[in-house]
C-alpha cells in the first residue's frame, strides 16, 4: 500500500515573496531509512502569504511482523529568493517532529518433531521444530508450551526447563531440545508429548498459533547383567545350615518378572549327600543390584575335611509382554561353596602288656581307639617315647613317632622291639604318650591325654677284679698311679660301686700321694675301667718311699648282679726333687755407720726334709775393699729343715771420707748333704751373684767468688770466677752448675761461656773458671750480666750442696759511630714517583734501641703537604744494620705546575744511654717534576642568543686540571653558517686566558642587532693553540681540545605587510586585470615567506 506520513509546518509570519523554501533532514530511532521510510523530501517551499505548509513522507510496507517504530524530521536552513537584498528574512527554528510507523503484520505459528522416536544412550535429546509464516523483528515475543506424559516421568526419563521459548528475530524457522535422562535402569519403551499453547510479545506484534501437539517415543537401550560375588561362600554344617550366595546386578530393573536359572557343580562335596540343589531358579528384585538365594547344608556324622562345591548363574527370563528383546544378559560366573565339618573324633592310647622280659618277649604291641570313624585320608596321631631308665636304641627300638589314622576302622594298633643285649643292668621301663593329633586338612581330632608304661627285667651276671698298671712311680714326671678293674661283662646300671682299702707302708696320706676314692663307680660304658691315685709332688727334698691298695667290696643300689675276686696291689713312689738356692737378685745397699752389716738374702725353690745340708759364701771385690770398706768374717750357710729362705749378714767399715757408693760381690758355692743320705745330687748350688752397695754419709758445701765486678770490652778479655768448698771430694764425677744471665747483656754477642758445668777436682777444696768479653765493635750502652751457682750434682750418690750465691759482671763500650745523610734520587716525578727516599749511614753499628736522628725541611720552591708530605723530623736509628732508609711522600695534585724543590738537613743526634755517636752535618736537595697536562675543551652544547642591543652569546670551556701559574692562554677561531661576522656576530675575542685555580671559565662574542627580519642564524666557535707564561720551564704543559661549540643567533624583528587595489572599479570588457599591491613595515631576509590572499 502506499502509506504517507504528513508532517505540518507552522510559520509565525506569511512570506511575500515566492522563492523561500526550508530544507528537511531526517534522523533514524526504531524505524530504519529505506527499510521503513523514505527521506525522499530534503526541501520544502514557503508558500506566499500563508504561515502554515505540511509535506508527506513515503512509508515503506514490508512483510515482517513487528513492534510500532519510529524516526524524527527536522528543519534546517532556509533559502531566500534570488536577487532578495536583504538578509537574514527568514529564521528557521531547529525543531523535530517524531513519526511512529504502526505494522499490519500478522505471523502464524506451528510445532513439530524433527525426530519422533530417540534411543536413551545413543541419543542425548530431542529437537522440537517453531515454524512461523513470517519473520519476527521484535526481540521480547515468546511462545509457551505444555510437556504431558503417557508412560515417562519427568526427570527421571527426560528434562527440560524451556516452558517459554525466545522466538528468534533472524529467522521464521528455529529449535529447542529436550534432554533424555540415561538412568542406567532397565525399562521398557516409553512416551510423552508436547504441545504448544501460547504466544505473547512485550510489544504490539501480531502472532497467532496453530494448535499442534508432537508425540515422543523412548526407546531404552540399557542390559541388566547380573553375577555371583566373586568371594567364596563358606557354611559350617550344621542342624538346618544352608549358604547364601550374593548376586550382584550391573542395573536395577524397573519390572517384575526378570529371573535367572541357577546350576550346581560337585567338587569335593557331594549333591544330595553333603548339600541339596533345591533353588533352581532366583527371580530379580525390582529397583536392587543385589541379592542372594541360600542352598541348604547336609549334617552329617563323619569327620572330615571341608568340602566343596560350584553354583553357577546360567539363562534369564525376561517379564511375560515386555516389549523389549536382550534387556538381560546372564554372567556365567561361578562361585565355590566351602562347607566346614563339625565333628569331632576323640583318640586314646593302651597297652596290651606291662612288663616284659629282655631275652623272652621280642616286642610290645600298643592299641589306639577313636570315637569316630575318619573319612579324611591325611590324619596322623603324634606319639612321644620317655625313657624311665631305659635308653632308646639300646633297651627298645621304634621308628613310629607318627601314625596314620585309618578311614575303614575307629581302632588300630603299633609295635615297639626289646633290644636283647648281653649287659648287667636294672630293672628298667620307658613309657609311650599320646601327644597330638593332625590333618593336613581341617578334620577336628582331639585326644585324650594318656600315657602307657613298660617295664623290661634283666638276667645278666659279672665278676669284678683289680691289678696294678705300674709298681713303681717317680714323684715329678708320674702325677698319678692308675688301678685297673676288670669285669667280665658290661654294667650298665649307673650305681654300682666297688670298694677299696689303702695301706701305708712308708708314706703319709695327703703328703706323698692322695685319693678320695675309696668307693669307684663302676663304669657303664665298658667292662674295664681305671681309677687314680694322686702322686703328690711336695717340692721337698726327700727318699724313696711305698704304700698298698686292697679290693673289698661291691654294691649296687638296683638288682644287677655283680661279684668280686678279692687281691692287693703295692705302689713304690721314687722323689726326684733337687734344692737349687741362690741369692737374692735385688741388690743390698746399707748406710756407712758405726756397727753396720749388710745381710744377705737366700732363696732356695724347695725345702729340706732332712738336717745336714750347708753352703759355701765367697767374695770377690768391685769398688769397696776388704777390711777396709767390709769384712769377709761369713764363709758357710746351713740350709733350715722346713724353710725356703734365710740370710746372713757381713759387717761394713765406717770412714770420714765424701765419696760414691762403693760395692762388692757375695757368691754361692757347693752345697754339702747330710751323712748316710741315699740319694744323690739331692742339692745342686746357684752360683748367682749379689751386689752389696755401701751408702756415703758425708756432705761438702760448695759457694762461688768473681775476682773482678768491673770490665773494659776492648782491654779486659776474660773475668775469672773462684768456687769454694767445705770438704774434699773423692767422687770424680760430681760437678756444680751455673747460671748467666744477661742483664743488659746478650750472651755470644758481648760475653762467651760454654762453662754452665764445672767439675770439681778431687785434689783442693778451692779452684776457678773463667768467661770470655766479647770485643764486638757496635756503638752499645754500659751492660752488665750475672752468674749464679745454681746446683751441684755427682753421677754418683756423693753428697754435695751449695751457697746460692750471684756476682754480677758490667761490661763499658769504647766503641763510636758517625751518621752522615744522602739521597737515592736527587729528582722525581710527580705522578710517576710516590716517594723520594733518603738514606742514613753510620760507620758502626748501634746496639742501643733509644737512639734518634733528627732533620729539617727546607722549602725552596715547594709548599708543605700541597707538593710532599713527610711526619718524620726523627728518626730511630735501626739496631739491625748501620745503613738504613725513610721516606718523604710526593703529592700527585692534579695541578699543572713548574718544577719545585725542597732540601732535608741532617741536624742532631740523641740517645739515652751513654752509646756515643756523633754527626757529619749534610743537606741534601730533592727536585719534583711535575707531568700533569691540563686539557680545555668547549661545552657541548650549543649556545643560543637573541638579537638585542648590546647582546652577547657566552661560550664555556672546561678544563681538566688547574694551572697554578698565570700567563697561560688559549686561541679563539671561528668559522661562518648561515651567521656573517661583522653582520650578525663580531669576531673581537681572539684569545682566551686560563684563570689561576680554576677547570671552567667563559668568555662572550658580542652579536650585531640589525634591522632585517630573518630566519635564526648560527656560527661556529673553535679552541687553538694553548700559549704557555713566560719563563715556565716545562714543554707540552698544556693540550687543547679542538672542540667546536655552535652559536645560534635568534632575530628580533617583525614585519607588518597590508593590501591596496589601485582601482576600485573595473569594466568587465576594458580591463583586462585589476593591480594590487602589497606594503611591509621592514625587510625580509628570508626567502619561503609568502602571503595568503
């Protein structure tokens, strides 16, 4: 259709003229240009003596449902009529008018499946197609549909959440899903439908609905698979007992009616026997995954072991009309039924006879009965065997510790043999118990706690008798007699005894041989055996002597049967000891007094049983002498009955004389043995050797003299030293001890002595020893040392003592050195020579520490601490050479400077203590170079100046050191840009002088103020050739840097231009141009100046 939209203009004059008209413009809101409208009118025209006029705007007519929609119009400028002279006749008013499009649309909607039948794994949802006749351009239109079930429920076979559905604006044709719920549950197939019940829009769209309804089918795709728990069952029989089995399911089923068939299969249990296959068939819980079905369980009254057997799931039948084909699949799994046994045997032991005879009776038969029969194969009885007094092997034999058990009979019976062995012994007996029951499966035995007896009776005789191994025995080499007993079988019985009686003859129980056995057991391992009488080795010295044994009696305390034949025996003991004495090893020391003896000791390593025996004593001399020192009065020993040890004594002399130790020799000879004494070598001597000593108890007492306390180094070589003692002295070996010590003295360096032991002469009382003055020729101090007698001493065991006493000895110099100054280098180097040294040297050494030279600085070109710096006016004269150096430090300064000097004057000399050194007067000059080289250069950066009266462009320079002398200047060049000297700048500074004391300066170049508007200008500045002041000494002290610094001139002026017309009025045919002109206040310089016109 060809809809307009009109839109009235109201004027508040009338126009008298035709040919105003008003321009339109147009702004889009809702509504689009060309889509809802058309802005085909942009002027409209004022209608002559009217103030109201409307024009009408094109709506376009589409085919889309949509809300009311809207734009604006609006007035903008108004033209006049041509040739109108006036202006501003017309004011339009900027106002907007909104036009509002109403739709005429109306959309038709409909519902449909894309899919009707979904399956519940494979497909995750269902889709439900909205189709609408046209497009929608409204964004808030909705469409409301109903979910109605036939067999599903919600959430648990589909969700969904969309009630209301968005209808899209881009297209007439949109979806929606709904979810199908996977639930893992078995079910058959359901339905549920949809159905689409209403449309709203926020706005004023227009839709209308088909009334439709979409049906869904659920296919579900889910197998239950079901199996037994794959741990073993295990049921104890039992009255009523049956083994339950679980069943466990994958799924839950949603029906009823699923079952699964049940078989068996026998293993060791037995169908019908040990368990009855009554549950054939077990029907599935609905809404469980477990369950169980339980078998029931024979009791039976055998003993046995656990049994056992299978249970299998086999086909599943599904629910009478369900739909569906394969909703279960059985698992063929199997699983075992253990059943354990409750009964129990009990087993007990007997014998069928007590007591048997060795040699009659062979064997004895024991019988094992049990309350039960067995059905298990592998059961054992476990048996243990006690010897009473029976040992096994040699009285009864027997392999069965273990018995088996048999299945066919609840009594069985074992053997065990008599040994018949040609031996006496006791009535014995052993006992068998019954001591455990096993199977090696879980069969119960238990058995009753029983012991049987068996006694074995003996019919064995043997005679005993007794002999003698050896008649004759010695005392030392034979520690023992042996008897012999012999009989004619084996004893076995263990108290048995023979009995003995000892008779002495010529010895003494306990003393020359012993025995506690007058009773012997008889041994039950052989039928000859020995027992001991002790031969008693006594360490005494002693004849031959004998004593006999006698058998006379045997016992037993059972009923062996043992007899004796009676005999004597007689033993001869032989002695063979020997008495060795000698003296004692530690020597004998005994003190020099009135009456004094030294007594001896003997040691013999046995004793004597008998009287008579004696040894000889004889001397032999060392340091001491008979009669003299001792007296040999002692020449024979007895040796005591009953004793080892004894001494004798020898007198010693008393003298008055200081001497050693002295000592002499006691010997042993031949030994003599008493009269009609048998045996021979009975006593054999020890020539050993004692050393008798013989102690000093006299004392000198030593003290020590100087001959002279005061010596000259040069003129006096030695200093002689005197000893005095109390006493004479015999001893050679004793001396005294000294001590030196130095004072102010070193020993070696002003006194000698390598006497610190002096030996004492054994012909005076008094004599002396001397040390040495060392002439050394070293400047030293007055010194002295002392020497002390600090102990006496002797190898030997003389008594010497001493006086501490100390002299003291002063050694004088007469040694003088002279000092003189020079220097090692007369010029040095400022930065190159940190120091310049000077050295000192004397004609001798100095010893004394306090001695000092003292000096002067002279200045002669130089300033203290600016130029050198030196803290030492004295100086310590070095003890350890006559040469020796000290240092004054030269200053680097980083200033340029002439060469300086300075001098140093050795003045005085001073010591503490009287060393005497004297002075030769010396000066000597030292001259610094300096090497610094000061270097200037203009700043970097460029300098800008304006244009101006008396104005001026300052440069700066900068230099690396400071000169410390005026007169040093440097040369200014410069060099054109755009700037012209003489016309912009004035080139007046043509040397620069460096100021004292100073690294930066500047200096200023006048510029010209002219009267031309220009462009900023610029010339260069250049640093030259340095010039050193007059006089200065040094070459290449100063090194310009030639650096350029740029100066830009910045102009001042202005100029003003204006514009003229020669003629005002031309004549379109007559003249052909029109001449302007253009006048400015000043000049310009610069060439890209141009006016706009």
């Amino acid at each position: 259709m060809s809809a307009s939209a009109c839109v009235n203009i109201e004027c508040d004059k009338g126009v008298q003229d035709s040919g105003f008209s008003i321009d339109i413009s147009y702004s889009d809101k809702s509504a689009l240009t060309s889509a809802d409208y058309m802005d085909s009118i942009s002027m409209v025209a004022l209608p002559v003596g009217q103030m109201t006029v409307s024009f009408c705007i094109p709506i376009v007519d589409n085919e889309v449902v949509e809300d009311t929609e809207s734009f604006c119009v609006q007035l903008d400028d108004v033209t006049q009529p041509t040739g109108y002279t006036r202006s501003n006749a017309a004011d339009p008013q900027a106002s907007t008018s909104t036009v509002s499009i109403l739709d005429d649309d109306t959309a038709t909607c409909s519902l449909s499946l894309t899919t009707e039948c979904v399956t519940e794994t494979a497909d995750t949802g269902v889709s439900f197609t909205v189709e609408c006749t046209k497009l929608l351009e409204e964004d808030d239109c909705q469409l409301g549909f109903s979910y109605h079930h036939i067999t599903t429920v919600t959430d648990e076979d589909y969700t969904s959440t969309l009630t209301l559905v968005d209808i899209t604006t881009s297209t007439s044709k949109f979806t929606f899903d709904a979810t199908v719920v996977s639930n893992e549950i078995v079910e058959d197939t359901k339905s549920f439908s949809v159905e689409l019940i209403s449309v709203a829009c926020t706005g004023d769209s227009s839709v209308e609905l088909l009334s439709s309804t979409t049906t869904v089918t659920i296919k579900d795709d889910d197998t239950v698979t079901c199996s037994l728990n794959a741990a073993d069952v295990e049921e104890t029989e039992a009255m009523s007992a049956s083994a339950c089995v679980d069943v466990h399911c994958d799924k839950e089923v949603e029906d009823g009616g699923f079952s699964v068939d049940i078989s068996y299969g026998d293993k060791s249990a037995v169908a019908s026997t040990d368990y009855m296959e009554s549950v054939l068939m077990v029907a599935l819980p609905v809404g469980e995954t477990t369950f169980s079905f339980c078998i029931p369980i024979v009791d039976d009254d055998v003993v046995e072991d656990t049994e056992s057997f299978c249970v299998q799931l086999d086909d599943v039948t599904q629910p009478t009309g369900f739909t569906r084909s394969n909703a279960a699949d059985p698992d063929a799994t199997t699983s075992t039924v253990s059943i354990l046994d409750d009964d129990t045997a009990m087993c007990s032991l007997s014998t069928t006879a007590e007591s048997v005879t060795e040699t009659a009776d062979s064997m004895v038969l024991f019988t094992v009965e049990c309350t039960k029969v067995f059905d298990e194969d592998d059961c054992q009885l476990g048996f243990s065997y006690h010897p009473i007094t029976t040992s096994l092997d040699d009285d009864y034999t027997t392999t069965l510790t273990l018995v088996d058990i048999p299945t066919s009979s609840s009594t069985f019976s074992f053997a065990a043999t008599i040994v018949s062995d040609d031996n006496v012994e006791d009535t014995e007996s052993f006992s068998v118990e019954l001591i455990s029951a096993t199977c090696t499966g879980d069969s119960s035995v238990n058995i009753m706690s029983s012991t049987t007896t068996v006694t074995i009776e003996d019919d064995d005789t043997a005679t005993c008798s007794l002999s003698l191994t050896t008649e004759c025995v010695t005392e030392t080499t034979d520690p023992a007699v042996s008897f012999t007993v012999e009989c004619t079988k084996l004893l076995e019985e263990d108290d048995c005894q023979l009995g003995f009686s000892y008779h002495h003859i010529t010895t003494v129980t306990d003393e020359d041989y012993t025995s506690t056995l007058t009773l012997v057991d008889i041994s039950t391992s052989t039928s000859r055996f020995t027992f001991d009488a002790t031969v008693v080795s006594d360490e005494i010295v002693e004849d031959t002597k004998s004593f006999s044994v006698e058998l006379i009696s045997v016992a037993c305390s059972g009923d062996s049967s043992v007899e004796f034949m009676s005999s004597t025996t007689t033993v001869t003991i032989k002695d063979d000891d020997t008495v060795t004495c000698s003296l004692n090893a530690a020597d004998v020391e005994e003190t020099e007094a009135a009456s004094a003896s030294a007594c001896v000791d003997v040691e013999c390593d046995k004793e004597v049983e008998d009287n008579g025996f004696s040894v000889d004593i004889s001397y032999s001399e060392k340091s001491a002498v008979p009669s003299t020192d001792y007296i040999e009065s002692v020449s024979m020993v007895a040796l005591p009955v009953g004793q080892r040890t004894f001494s004798f004594c020898i007198p010693i002399v008393d003298d008055d004389v200081v001497e050693d130790t002295e000592s002499f020799c006691v010997q042993l000879d031949d030994v003599t043995q008493p009269t009609g004494f048998t045996r021979s070598n009975a006593a054999d001597p020890d020539a050993t050797t004692s050393t008798v000593s013989i102690l000093d108890d006299d004392a000198a007492t030593c003290s020590l003299m100087v001959s002279t306390e005061c010596v000259t180094e040069t003129t006096d070589s030695i200093v002689l030293f005197t000893v005095e003692c109390t006493k004479a002295v015999e001893e050679e070996d004793c001396n005294l001890g000294f001590s030196y010590h130095p004072i102010t003295t070193s020993a070696d360096e002003d006194y000698t002595s390598t006497v610190t032991l002096v030996d004492i002469p054994t012909a005076t009382t008094d004599f002396v020893f001397s040390t040495t003055i060392v002439s050394d020729d070293i400047v030293e101090d007055t010194e002295s040392f002392s020497v002390e007698l600090i102990s006496a001493s002797c190898t030997g065991a003389s008594s010497i003592q001493f006086m501490s006493s100390t002299t003291t000895v002063t050694i004088k110099d007469d040694d003088t050195a002279t000092c003189s100054l020079s220097l090692t280098t007369e010029c040095v180097t400022e930065t190159t020579d940190p120091a310049v040294s000077f050295t000192v040297e004397c004609t001798k050494l100095l010893e004394e520490d306090d001695c000092q030279l003292g000096f002067s600085y002279h200045q002669i070109s130089t300033e203290t601490d600016e130029d050198y710096t030196s803290t030492l006016t004295l100086v310590d004269i070095s003890m350890s050479t006559s040469k020796f150096t000290f240092d004054a430090t030269i200053v680097s300064d980083e200033i340029v400077e002439d060469t300086e000097s300075f001098s140093v004057e050795l003045l005085s000399v001073a010591c503490n203590g009287d060393s005497s050194v004297e002075l030769m007067s010396s000066t000597t000059t030292v001259t610094i170079k300096d090497d610094d080289t000061v270097t200037c250069s203009l700043n970097a950066a460029d300098v800008e100046e304006t244009e101006a009266t008396s104005a001026s462009a300052c440069v700066d320079v900068e230099c690396d050191k400071e000169v410390e002398d005026s007169g040093f200047s440097i040369d200014i060049s410069y060099s054109e840009k755009s700037a012209v000297p003489s016309t912009d700048y004035m080139e007046s500074v043509s040397m620069v002088a460096l100021p004292v004391g100073q690294r930066t300066f500047s200096f200023c170049i006048p510029i010209v103020d002219d009267d031309v508007v220009e462009d900023t200008e610029s010339f260069c500045v250049q640093l030259d050739d340095v010039t050193q002041p007059t006089g200065f000494t040094r070459s290449n002290a100063a090194d310009p840097d030639a650096s350029t610094s740029t100066v830009s001139i910045l102009d001042d002026d202005a100029a003003t231009c204006s514009l003229m017309v020669s003629t005002e009025c031309v004549t379109e045919t007559t003249d052909s141009i029109v001449l302007f002109t253009v006048e400015c206040t000043k000049a310009v310089e610069e060439e890209d100046c141009n006016l706009g016109k």
